[in-house]
C-alpha cells in the first residue's frame, strides 16, 4: 500500500465520489427526462405505472435522440478547449466550474415548460460535462504512479458504474416519492421528480470543492512547458487509432442511448420503476468484473492490454446487436449486462494505454481530443438511430426483422469496425523497433 499515499488516497476519494455523485444524477435524470419530454408533448396522458406498455413511446424517438444530441453537441464543442485550459489553468477550477453549472442546470429541469427548453437545458448541462470530463480523469492520471494507474482508473469507472447503475433505481424511487407527494398529471409529477433527483447534485459541487490540484501538473505549468511537443510517429499513430474508435463508439452507443428507453417502454415495460431496475442490473453486473480485471492488467504486458482491450470492445458491440431482440424483462438484462461488463473491462484500460504515451502535460489534451471524438459521434448517432427507429418502426425488413431491430444491429456493427482500426494503428511494440533503428543509426 506503499503506492497509495495520503495525497493520492484523497484526490482519488474527493475524483471517486465526485463521479459517483454525478453519474447518479445524470442516469436518474436519463430515465425520467424522455417521460417529462413525452408528457409535455401530450404523448404521455396518464401515469405509466399505471399502464402496461407505451406503444406510442416511438414517436418520441427523434425528440428523445435530440436530447441526447444537444448534450453531446455542446460537450464535443466544449471537451479539447477545456482539456487545453486545464493544462495551463489547472485542473481544479475546470472541475468546480463545471460542477457548480452542472448543478444550476439540474436545477433548472423541473421548471422547463416546454421541448425547446429542455434542449437548451441539456445543451447547458453538456458545457459542463466538458469541463469536468475529461479533466477529472487527466487530474486522476496526474496524481497516482504509473504501477497503480489502471486500478485507479477502475476505480474511478467503478464509481461511474455505481453511479450508471443506482442513478435508474434513484430515478425509479422519486418517481415514486413524487407521485405520492405531487397533485396532478404526468408533468406535475415528473417535475417533482426531477427536483427531488437534481438536490444530489449539490453534493456534486462538495465533492469538486474537496478535490487538489495534483504536484506534478503544478510543476509542469510553473516551468510553462512547450505548448506543443514532438511526439514519436508512433505514438501519433496510435492517438489517432483511439481517436478514431471512439468516433466510431461514441455513433454506435448514441444509436442506442436514444432508443433504449423508447424500446423498453414499447415492448417490455411501461412502470420507470421497473425501467429503472431494466437499466440498474446491468449495471452492477459490470462491477463484478471492473477491478479485478484491472487488477490482473496492470500486472502483464501492454500487448495483452492491447488486445484485451480489442477482444472487450467487440464483446460490447456483439451483445449490443442482441439487445433489439429480447422480449421480456429477464433476457434484457441478460443481454446488456454481457454489454457492460466487456465495457468496464475496456474503459480503464483504455485510458491508461492512452495515458502511457504521452508526458503528464499532455494527458487532459489527449483525453480532451479523444472525449471531443467520442462526443462528436455521440451528436450524430442519436439522430441516425432514432431516425431509423422511428421510420421504419412497422417497415418488414425481413422475417423478424423491422427498423427496431435493425437500430439495435447497425449500432454494434458500426462499433465493431472501429477495433480493426486500432489495432491497425496501436501498435506499441513499434516504440522498441524505433528505438534500436535510432541506436544502429550512424552519428
């Protein structure tokens, strides 16, 4: 335990809790929002638990992949300048910055009247999400040793885990809470419900308030570093290799993410509580796996990180073409918790091969680069998948097979060509043949 002094021990509680508090907000607020956005279309005129299914929740489809859309337009516009300023500014007053407008827009939910201002809502709330992801992760990375970086970084998505996975049952119990609590419709009672939810993100802003800017980060930016470095070919190659996959996965999860909710509420179950648990296991089953895997790749060698890192990503791609096909609560869950525990292997791990590469001065612009990447594709997935959902939603593509499933299918499919991609391109054993072509080199 050497490896873990007190500073580090206390900048990875203060990064842990600040993503387990904000994950929980986020993911509570991702169920109930599509329900809000719906009840104030007046597509939703009745509680839903007191329904069986939503049949008409598809028509939402493209408001509902808009919300995501503006989300992740604003955070992909907002991710590199924030990265860049966090380099030079310091990591900590992005992070409070970004939690403290986090939590104003939270706020601000439950008080939206209309479609329109809910996008500007979510619009908001990705600025911030920018300017607290990705620098929290370049603080993590800054303030822990190399031997012990991926197991932080697990922990870390651990609590993003936690947070993905509690976040729906939160969302489930105010609800609930609200309905007991609020007169009136779907609106009134899905606003009370947003309001009981976005209080937690207070907390949020304690957690960023405890957070210190790591020692090497302030020695880097008091020497003030060049602001651009000669990388090894090498080593761009290999950026541009995850840049790329996370393009590609950020299109294919937001194919998904905007129709998830539309789907089980058409097909398996209208109750956001039993949504809520529909989304909550899952994400707890990826836990099971998160740090031990961790755990044994910080101990083997980085080819086998690499093509651990392949071999999980294509896992998450395959299970997630599955998940269009479940018809009951059980075999959902099933499917998708297969999807998250391939992705809590592969997201720790990715961000320590991606932070072996470069010095620490560095770290939030490569991080920033690959959250912008991931973003920009999370911007045009949800419009190609909800558009696909929704247009072909009763279009017979073939026996079995009708816009639904296609969504599901064309979303791992596009995910899957980005591992071909980086492998092509993260090819770390080109540092040692580099190495000795310049030590044979004549002088």
């Amino acid at each position: 335990m050497g490896e873990w002094s007190g500073a580090i021990r206390r900048n990875l509680a203060a990064v842990v809790l600040l993503s387990l508090v904000t994950s929980i907000g986020f993911s509570a607020m991702n169920l109930l929002l599509p329900y809000y956005l719906m009840a104030l279309q007046g597509l939703l005129r009745e509680l839903p638990d007191t329904l069986p299914l939503i049949p008409t929740a598809y028509r939402a489809a493209v408001e509902i992949g808009g919300l995501v859309t503006a989300f992740m337009a604003a955070r992909a516009a907002v991710a590199y300048a924030s990265g860049w300023l966090s380099d030079r500014l310091g990591r900590r007053p992005m992070i409070l910055g970004g939690a403290a407008l986090y939590a104003a827009t939270s706020l601000l939910y439950p008080h939206a009247s209309s479609v329109p201002e809910l996008f500007a809502l979510r619009s908001l709330q990705g600025v911030a999400s920018a300017m607290t992801w990705p620098v929290a992760e370049a603080l993590l990375v800054d303030s822990v040793p190399p031997a012990v970086r991926t197991r932080a970084l697990s922990l870390y998505v651990v609590s993003f885990t936690v947070g993905n996975a509690g976040g729906p049952l939160l969302g489930g119990a105010a609800y609930r809470l609200a309905r007991t609590l609020a007169q009136g419709g779907p609106v009134e009672v899905f606003s009370a419900s947003l309001l009981l939810v976005a209080l937690l993100s207070l907390a949020g802003v304690a957690a960023a308030a405890a957070v210190r800017e790591p020692a090497p980060a302030g020695q880097q930016r008091a020497g003030r570093p060049r602001s651009r470095m000669a990388l090894p070919r090498w080593v761009r190659r290999g950026l541009l290799g995850f840049y790329l996959n996370a393009l590609l996965n950020g299109a294919a999860v937001g194919m998904v993410s905007s129709v998830m909710l539309v789907y089980l509420m058409e097909r398996i179950v209208a109750d956001p509580a039993r949504v809520g648990l529909a989304l909550a296991v899952p994400g707890l089953a990826g836990l099971l796996v998160s740090y031990p895997a961790a755990r044994v790749m910080d101990r083997v060698g980085v080819e086998v990180r690499r093509l651990v890192l392949a071999a999980s990503i294509a896992a998450n791609r395959v299970f997630m073409m599955t998940l269009g096909f479940t018809r009951s609560l059980p075999t959902f869950i099933a499917a998708a918790s297969a999807m998250y525990m391939a992705v809590n292997i592969a997201i720790p791990l990715m961000r320590s091969l991606e932070a072996s590469m470069v010095p620490s001065s560095l770290r939030g612009r490569v991080f920033g680069i690959h959250q912008a990447a991931f973003n920009l594709g999370m911007t045009l997935g949800p419009l190609l998948g909800s558009l696909i959902y929704e247009k072909l939603h009763d279009t017979a593509l073939a026996p079995g097979l009708t816009g639904v499933e296609l969504t599901f299918i064309a979303s791992g499919a596009l995910g899957l060509t980005g591992v071909p991609i980086l492998l092509r391109l993260y090819k770390p054993e080109a540092a040692e043949e580099q190495a000795r072509e310049a030590s044979t080199a004549p002088r």
